[in-house]
C-alpha cells in the first residue's frame, strides 16, 4: 500500500480508490510515507483528512442521529419488547416459545435498521425477510419433545443463522465483500462493550428502583421483572447499535483497548487452564460435561481472537499485539485439536449422534479457520503479507459458519429423524 499511495500522490483519483478500497490500512500506510510528502500539497489535504479529530462534544451538544432515524429506533425497540412479551399476551408456554424465538425476538429488527439505514436493495429486503418467515415457521411447527437433542441444537443454531443474515444485510446484500464482512466483526465488538455498559447501567437502576420502592412499601419486583426488565432486554441491542452508529467515537477507543487488555488475559488463562487440566487428571475423551466446557471455552477464545484481529486492523496496531494474538491463536489450535479428537473417540466408541455431528462439525470448521487465521499472522510477523491480510481471512469463513449453522438448524431434525 505504501508504495502505490507514492507511485499515486499526484493522482486524486487513485488515492480515493484505495482509500475506499481499505480505509483503516490506507491511512496506516499514508501517515508512514507522509514525512517524504510534506511538500505535495495534495498529500497535505490528505493528511489534515485522515488524522482530522473533532473536538469532544459535551452531553449537551452530541448528536443523536436524525429525527426519522429515533422514530425508527423506538418503534423497533418496542416491537421486539411486544415480540418478548407474546407467551403473556397470547398464553403461550415459555419453555415452548423463548427456546425456539429467542434470535427472533432482536435480529429481525436489527435487520430491519441497517436494511433502512444503508438503504439495501428491494431484492435483498424480500429475501432476507422470506429467509427470517420461513425460519420462524420451521422452529416453531417442530414438535415438541423437550428430550430431542435435535431441538435444542436447532434452537441454539438458529440465532446463528440469524447473526449471518444479519451480517448479509450490513454487507450490503453479498456474501463476498471481505471488507464489510470485517466491519461487521467489529460491529459486533462494539456492540457487546456497548450492551455491557447498557446492562451494567439498567442493573444498577434496578437495584436502586426496587430499593427505594421498598422504603414505602411497595413490592414491585413482580411487575418490574416482568414489564421493564424483559421489555428493557429486549431493546438494549437495539438501542446499543444505535449508539454505535451514530456516536462511533464512544466505542471506537474502547473496543482497541478491551481487545488489547484481554488478549494477554486469555493467552495466559488458557496456558494455565490446560496445565492445570494435566495436573488434575481431567480427560475430555470419558467426561462429556468437561468436553462441552472444552469446546465452550474454545469458542469464546475463538471469538475473542476474531474480535482482537478486526479492532487490530482498524487501530494499525504492532508487532507485539501481532505475535500476542499468533501465540493465542497457536495455543487455541491446540485446544481445538484436543476437542476434536476427543469428539472423534467418542464417536467411534459410542456412535454418530445429533450433537456430536454438530460439534463435529464445528470444530473441524473452527480448527480449519484458525489455522488459516495463524499462517497470516505469521506471515504478517514475517513481513510476507499486509495486516489486511489478516482480517481478510476472518472475513472468508463467515458464509462457511452461516451455512453450517443453517445445516444443523434445518436439516439436522430431518435426517435424525426429530430425535
């Protein structure tokens, strides 16, 4: 990038290409050649736009997006808070309704805000919102049989699917553009700081409502728990991605020090974790509950390195957070290679069964991920390939997870037979 940004510098039109093309690394690599171009005037014009800072604004003075754009937001906020509310309304059974609509209770609306604020396609609307009908329809005309493995891993796939329609809708209607796909990775990353702060501030309101109530004598917890607190839940991701689109600032210098602060945590937390798995004799190839914490702990670290990867690209970190998330990535293969084996033993000792074809699965996919993740930052430390390079190969793989997602969802119960 360096070098086409100096072959360019007297060519507008070009700079605007490859600005557009990769923002967060054009102007990585333009502030680096920018001591030899300090005499170009366009060079200059560039420079005051990449590294322009607006001064903080007060509570008083931030911008809270358009009017229209509010109205949207509240009225997508209360639809799901009346979706999460539907087994009340309607005198439907809670363990039959949240289980198979808990993603459908937010993501459609999430769906719905960035389909109306990028303006998607009438195309990608009608497909989207058929694929989310059509979803809904499927879980809930599943029968109901509380003992089905195959039921609780398509209700626990589905909000993945939904998650990848989601992404289809912030990339624009394609499942090929990388860079979108890598924005909405630090969407996601931005989104749970945000709904963190959310939830930790509707806790503390709570805690301090029902107290004071309690002083008088009111006992509102009944009403509170079940009114404001689920229809609350149900608006924080909502009213979270608000915030982060239109007050991007706000998250965009917490998210960087979050993925800075935690990746070290989690490379020295997981080395730890598998010597003391030695010492104290655990096996996750006899002990099912071990190897599900096994795998639940692989997904999280797998996240969290996806999450550090994308926010280490749009800072332009260095080399040390490079090798930090190398060593975590190399140590998280590892792990995923103990799970998959164990998942492959147990399999040939017991057979194939619905959940251990799902973990299967994804472990394979994980461990084929990760691997491909691990050989670009190595390559990154090595000088072969630009960081993009890295945040390119998260990008690839999250059409692979949707449609895996969509395989257990969907056709698991039929080819097990509902069991």
């Amino acid at each position: 990038m360096r070098d086409e940004i100096l072959l360019n510098q007297d060519n507008p039109l070009q700079l605007e290409k490859l600005y557009r093309g990769n923002k967060p690394t054009f102007k990585a690599a333009f502030n680096a050649v920018y001591p030899q171009l300090r005499s170009n005037p366009l060079a200059e014009g560039w420079y005051q736009r990449l590294n322009f800072s607006p001064e903080e604004l007060s509570p008083g003075t931030m911008a809270w997006g358009s009017p229209a754009e509010r109205t949207f937001v509240v009225a997508a906020s209360l639809f799901s808070a009346f979706i999460a509310k539907l087994p009340e309304l309607l005198s439907l059974d809670n363990e039959f309704f949240y289980p198979r609509n808990a993603g459908l209770i937010v993501l459609p609306m999430l769906m719905a805000y960035f389909a109306w604020k990028y303006n998607a396609s009438r195309k990608t609307c009608g497909l989207v919102a058929g694929l989310v009908l059509a979803s809904a329809t499927f879980i809930n005309l599943l029968p109901q049989n509380t003992s089905s493995d195959t039921l609780v891993l398509a209700c626990m796939h589905l909000p993945l699917w939904l998650w990848s329609l989601l992404g289809f809708v912030f990339s624009g209607g394609t499942w090929r553009n990388g860079a979108n796909w890598l924005g909405f990775l630090r969407y996601n990353g931005e989104l749970a700081a945000i709904t963190a702060l959310l939830l930790l501030s509707g806790g503390l309101t709570t805690a301090i409502t029902i107290g004071l109530f309690n002083l008088i004598g009111w006992k509102i917890e009944k009403f509170y728990f079940q009114y404001i607190v689920i229809c609350g839940l149900a608006a924080v991701p909502i009213v979270g991605t608000f915030i982060t689109r239109v007050q991007p600032t706000l998250v965009n210098k917490v998210s960087p020090v979050i993925a800075r602060l935690f990746s070290p945590v989690a490379l020295v937390m997981l080395v730890v974790y598998l010597v003391a798995t030695l010492i104290a004799g655990k096996n996750p190839y006899h002990d099912r509950e071990f190897l599900l914490l096994f795998n639940g702990l692989l997904v999280g670290v797998m996240a969290l390195i996806f999450f550090s990867v994308a926010e280490t690209d749009h800072s332009g970190s260095h080399r040390g957070q490079i090798l930090l998330l190398f060593l975590l990535s190399a140590v998280t293969l590892i792990v995923n290679c103990i799970a998959l084996s164990a998942v492959l033993f147990r399999i040939s000792e017991w057979g194939l069964t619905p959940n251990r074809a799902a973990v299967l699965g994804a472990n394979i996919l994980m461990l084929i991920h990760l691997f491909y993740v691990a050989t670009k930052l190595f390559g990154t430390l090595r000088g072969k390939n630009e960081l993009t390079a890295v945040g390119s190969s998260l990008a690839v793989f999250l059409p692979l997870y949707s449609v895996w997602s969509a395989i257990v969802t969907f056709a698991f119960p039929l080819l097990f037979g509902f069991r």
